[in-house]
C-alpha cells in the first residue's frame, strides 16, 4: 500500500471502513497501480479477501505485491486470500466439453446470459467460516477488471447484476467491502462500457480516477488522479466532496503532489 | 539515458551469458525464472536460453524483436510471455518487415517458430525472409549510412533552439555477431536456405486447416480463430514450452508470428461492419492466447489491420487485451508526403503501449515522435526532432505571431524579435520550448500604424495629446 495514499485518502489498515464499493476507474493511462494498493492494504488490515484476478497471472501480483511488502502465496496458503486467476484456467475452461460447472464458464457460451456461477464463486469464498471464531476481519471482494467481461461477450447488464448481487451479499450482508476497475474508453464510444461506468459510479461510495495529463507525455508527472466521495444511499443534500492530486509513480510507491506542485518543476 | 544504459549491461550480460553456454554449470548469473514457472520460482534459478537477456529492470527474460532499434524503444526487448500488436500501415507495406524480422530474429537465434496466415502459405513466408547482416558487412553498411546523412547536419549549429542540439540521438549500436541478442538484416537479401532448413518451424495456413463448413458447431469464437488456438495449444503442450513435460531438457523460446489477424480472410466480419454478429470473437481469441502465452515459454507477434476496424470501441478493447502495441503510419498517399519535414522518413511509428510486468512503472521512452526509413537496405527509426530542427527556418518563419508561453505565466502574444530572442531563453528547458505554438494566419495591418503615448509629463504640451512617430510607416 501506498502510505500517501492513505493519508490522502484518510484511512488506516486498522481503522478500515466497512459496507463500501470504491469504484477504480482509469482513463488514457493505466490505473493498476490503485489494485495493487488496495489488495496489499486489504491483506495488511487482516482482512480476508477474494481477489478476482482476470487480467494477469498470480506471479505478476505476487511480485509486486512483495514489494509493497505483502506476500501473497503466503497469505493463499492461510487461507487469507482467495485467487482466481483467470489466465490459467481460462483455455481449460474453453474447452471443456461437459457441462462442468466453473466460476468462469461464460468463456463457454456464445451468448453469456449471466455471470451467476461467478457470484456463487465469491459468496463461498466470503462466506463466513462456521466455527464461529472470527479470524479474520471484514470480508474484501476485489475484481480486476470489469470492461474485460465485455470483452468476453457478457452485457454490460449482466456485469452489472452481478455487481449488485455481490454488493447485497459482500458490503451488506457481510459488511464487507468490494473494490473494482473499470476501464473509461474516452474517446473510442464504447457504449456498452459507458453504460457500465455510469451505472457503477452512481452506486460506488468512493471514486479513484486516474487520467493521463491533458498535454500528453510527461516524464514528471504520470498522470492526475480524481477523488470522489459519494454517499448513494443519501439523497444529495450535502456536495460530494473531491479532490484532484498529481502523482509520479516510482518503483515501490508513488508519490503524490498537488496540481502542479511537482517537484521537478518546483 | 536508459537506453545507453541498457546497451552497456545487455553486452555485459550476453557476454556472461556466452561464457554461462559453454560451462552450463554453475555460474555467477542468476536470474528470476521465466513467468512460466512463477509459481514454483521461489528463489533465483539458472536458466541459459540462446537469444534471450533478463531485462535490466525487473529480470525480465527478454527476446529481441528483430529490430535493435525498437527493442531499444520497448525497453530492452519483448517481453517473454506477452504479445506485441502491430497496427499495420494503411497499404501494408512495412507491417510485413517487421513480421518477418520478428522471425528471421528466430531463426538466427536458434528459437522454434510457429507461423499463421490466412493469406500467405506459411512456407513461402519463410522463404522471403530477409538474411542477417553479420559482422564485416553490417559494419560497412553502418558506416556508409552513417557517413552519408551525419555530415552535414552535425555541423549545423542550433542559432535559436541550440538546447536540441543536446537532445538524445537514437544511436545505432553497433553490430552484433549471431550469438548475440538483436541482429541486424538485410531487407533486399533473402535468407539462406540451409538457415531455413536447419531451423525448426510449424505452419498453420488456414485455407488447408479449415475442414468442410458442415460440421462447424455455434461457438463463439470464428472457426479460424478456434483452430488457431487449438494447433498453438497442440504445439505448446507436445513441445513441451509449457514446461509440463518433463522430459524435454533444452528449453527454448517458441515464436508465434500471427498475420492480418482480424481480417475477413480469418473469417471475422469485425472490419466490414460496424455491428457484427461475432464482435467478441477477436477479443475472445486475445484472450485466451493471453492466457496460452503467460504459462508458456513463448513470445507473439500479431498483425492487425486497425484502421479497417470500424468500431472504434474494439480497437480500444484489442489495446487493453495486449500488452505491447506499435502502430505504423506510412506516408504514401498522405498529404505528409510531401511535407519538407518528412522527406527523408518512409512513415512515423507510435508506440502506444508498453506493458509494466511484475512492476509498478514500465520503461517508456522519454521520446514521442519517432519516424522510420527503410533506406537502402536497414529499417532504422529516428526522433523526427532531428529533421525538424534541421530547418529552423521552415518552423518558426517570419510574419507570424507567436503564443509564448513562460514559465507559471500565462500565454502571451510576442512580435517575431522578441519572440526569437524569449525562444533562446525558453529553450534553456526543452519541456517549456515545445509551448512555442504558431498563433495563425499571417496578420495583415489593420491599423494605422500610429502608437499612442503613454501618460507621460508632456502628453498635452501643445494643447494636443502627443502622438510618436509611426513604429511601422505604413500607411494603412
């Protein structure tokens, strides 16, 4: 995790909000940096977590993730971390003939009608184990990435019924939190994504968004990244609150920095 | 820069790397094992693979992309494991070289190649390969290109922008015996037969693999696209690149060269129309080939037609799925064709994306605007910079107005003097030198030419305000 992230943010592994959607959005340039945060300040908050990974191999998180100073092959062997890696299995998956059930079986279908093996996947993952003891604190669904879905030829509809879905189970029922990345496609109208994004961002209680520089290309500055504060279930008697901070990203942290303020130009 | 940087440690390495072959024991280098077997890497472990290098950043392992120049761009080489989409020029003129560079890149270096077309038999694809250039010749060659096009530019001093004279030049390296990584090729020779023949390569042309239409079950994926992924998967897991075998004790790289893919020849109807039936089966397809190559010992090469792509979305989507992309834009028939600037170039080459692995950041080069040439017989890439900068003249003529801008300012208009002199000034930091921007149209004189004076001590001496004489005496 990123310590200036989470002053910025105003959080602490140990005081971790619980019943939230954050909404990772990125726009122009690559925003994985926030899903490697947040898996590595989940797992660090003792909390158990079910990481949908479909979008890179287990290795490339586990790498990073060690320099972030979390280890995840040894947080899968406590049982702290559920990994679904959707690379490897997924030419398993494609070509099996039966009708075997699996987490990923829409890579089956012509026409995917829904993604419920996926959501049955997640709430046994999360599902509170029964003896009661409660080793770890509140559950975590985290999903890498969501416009792949559509990619794969599920509706823009279907991810979002299973978004709620796994909302009612993880951040309502289990009071738990969910964190996801969807890609914005900008300028290429990608309407299917468009609707997805705006369907998200209207249920999401915080919003990270990660734009490249307006000007293009800079060696300094990596990119802007938005801040939003929402409370969804409130009707919006009070402004959102939203900060707008500039970031460098380095090799084991990025730094952040107000518009403007960075160092290099300082 | 990095990329000076990565030159001296890739020599540093190939050199270990040379010594590490002959020995095969036990040697001082070690690197993190290849993606392949992430799971069990735990620690460091031996491996000596012809025609790859760890890259410097992250241990990497790396293969070279046929091209020394864009391997210097793509920060060491292509990446084992991943993808590298070329979004082919319009006339596909130059996609094809860099096709066959990427395995004729194969060949040399000993790797297994496995070649898709819809269009080209395989067989004879390989036969127009162009030969390396080794040692002697490839010298010859540098220096006479060098020779004939650094003469007369580096003498040329900058008067006004001289910081760009201090800019990074795209330095050639030198040449490179075959055991080496990243050769140079002769694009009007073809390759020898018995380097052909002595290599190992499998084909897949889809007029011969596609089998009678009748037994085709609805999937999503095209037909073409399925058997493609099958035959790859077949050669993966008999060959053993998987590392699922444990029989086979030499391991080698398999490089996939996969051409014109998405073109209505694979069967895929995404270039004719915008909404087509089967609009997830190219993403579909990148997917799981994705998948096939991150648990693999292999390195692909894709060329896809982009600009026949009607969506636009699915480009957007096909990027995303990819991990390294490269467009080429050629200037035949373009209005750039005779633009003064570009009249040495062939075309530009953009990089869009590079992919960060196992990092949090990735090795971008610092340089955005890069032309390509295929002059006489080498395919180099240069920053265009240097031939825009060549013609001072040309960009910054006279009669127009200026926008400067200065550092935390705001813009402002600045007649041509002072915006030649403030030009020397700004350009003591390239950043703020590129916020030069011409303003518009030659202005014409609107005005009388006449200056009003300023309030000043005598501006009503004589009963009347003033006036000094015209700055331009021009009458209107």
């Amino acid at each position: 995790m990123f310590p200036e992230l989470n002053n910025l943010l105003n959080i602490t592994p140990d005081r971790a909000e619980q019943g939230k959607l954050t909404l990772l959005c990125d726009a122009k340039t690559d925003g994985s940096f926030l899903v490697h945060h947040f898996l590595s300040f989940y797992l660090k908050a003792n909390c158990k977590v079910c990481f949908v990974a479909l979008i890179q191999s287990f290795s490339h998180y586990n790498i990073v993730g060690q320099k972030l100073g979390v280890s995840l092959t040894l947080a899968r062997e406590r049982g702290q971390l559920v990994f679904l890696e959707g690379l490897k299995s997924s030419m398993d998956v494609f070509f099996q003939a039966n009708e075997e059930p699996h987490p990923l079986q829409f890579l089956r279908e012509a026409n995917p009608g829904n993604l419920q093996p996926l959501f049955e996947f997640v709430r046994e993952a999360l599902k509170p184990v029964d003896n009661g003891e409660a080793v770890w604190k509140c559950p975590v669904l985290l999903v890498d990435d969501l416009s792949l879905l559509l990619s794969l030829g599920v509706g823009a509809v279907a991810v979002l019924d299973f978004v709620h879905y796994c909302r009612a189970t993880v951040c309502w029922e289990l009071k738990g939190n969910m964190v996801v990345l969807v890609h914005d496609s900008g300028d290429a109208k990608d309407e299917e994504n468009d609707i997805l994004l705006n369907g998200l961002s209207h249920q999401s209680h915080l919003i990270l968004r990660t734009e490249g520089l307006a000007t293009g290309f800079c060696r300094d500055v990596h990119g802007q990244l938005r801040i939003l504060w929402r409370r969804p279930s409130q009707p919006t008697a009070q402004r959102d609150r939203s900060l707008t901070y500039q970031y460098k990203i380095q090799d084991k942290s990025v730094s952040f920095f107000a518009k403007g303020m960075s160092p290099a130009v300082l | 820069m990095a990329a000076a940087a990565t030159c001296g440690t890739g020599a540093g390495s190939t050199a270990s790397m040379a010594s590490e072959a002959s020995k095969s024991n036990v040697t001082s280098f070690q690197r993190r094992g290849p993606r392949a077997s992430g799971t069990d890497s735990g620690g460091t472990r031996l491996v000596s693979i012809a025609g790859t290098r760890p890259s410097v950043r992250n241990g990497q392992l790396l293969v070279s992309t046929g091209l020394p120049a864009l391997d210097q761009l793509l920060g060491g080489g292509l990446a084992v494991g991943t993808v590298l989409l070329i979004e082919e020029d319009k006339y596909n003129i130059y996609s094809p070289l860099l096709f066959k560079y990427f395995l004729a890149e194969g060949i040399i270096s000993g790797h297994t190649l496995l070649i898709a077309s819809a269009k080209e038999d395989p067989a004879d694809i390989l036969q127009e390969l162009p030969a390396p250039l080794l040692d002697d010749n490839c010298k010859k060659e540098l220096d006479k290109d060098v020779y004939n096009h650094k003469t007369p530019e580096s003498n040329v001093k900058m008067k006004i922008a001289w910081r760009y004279q201090l800019s990074p030049k795209m330095e050639q390296i030198g040449p490179v015996s075959p055991s080496r990584f990243g050769h140079y090729y002769d694009a009007s020779k073809r390759i020898p037969q018995e380097l052909i023949e002595a290599s190992k390569w499998h084909g897949f042309f889809l007029p011969e693999k596609i089998s009678s239409p009748l037994k085709v079950e609805p999937c999503s994926l095209t037909h073409g696209y399925l058997k493609l992924l099958q035959f790859i998967q077949n050669i993966i897991y008999e060959e053993g690149f998987d590392g699922s075998n444990p029989q086979k004790k030499q391991k080698n790289i398999l490089r996939i060269g996969i051409q014109n893919l998405g073109s209505p020849l694979w069967g895929d109807d995404v270039c004719c129309t915008e909404t087509c039936d089967n609009s997830h089966s190219l993403t579909k397809f990148l997917y799981l080939l994705r998948g096939l190559l991150r648990t693999s010992l292999s390195a692909c090469i894709i060329t896809m037609p982009t600009h026949l792509i009607q969506n636009k979305a699915i480009i957007a989507r096909v990027t995303n799925l990819s991990d390294t992309v490269v467009g080429l834009e050629s200037f035949i028939g373009s209005e750039r064709e005779t633009n003064p600037l570009y009249k040495d170039y062939h075309g530009l080459i953009h990089i869009r994306q590079i992919p960060r692995l196992n990092n949090l950041i990735c090795d971008e080069s610092d340089v955005k605007d890069l032309a390509f040439k295929l002059k006489r017989k080498l395919f180099t890439i240069e920053w265009v910079q240097d031939n825009y900068l060549r013609q001072e003249r040309n960009i910054y003529p006279p009669g127009f107005s200026y926008l400067l801008k200065q550092k935390d300012s705001a813009w402002g208009e600045g007649s041509l003097q002072h915006s030649t002199f403030l030009m020397s000034f700004l350009a003591k930091a390239t950043a703020f030198a590129s916020r030069l921007v011409r303003h518009g149209e030659p202005l014409k004189q609107t005005g009388s030419g006449r200056i009003r004076q300023a309030a000043g001590p005598r501006l009503w001496h004589d009963g009347r305000r003033q006036e000094a004489p015209g700055f331009l005496g021009i009458s209107p």
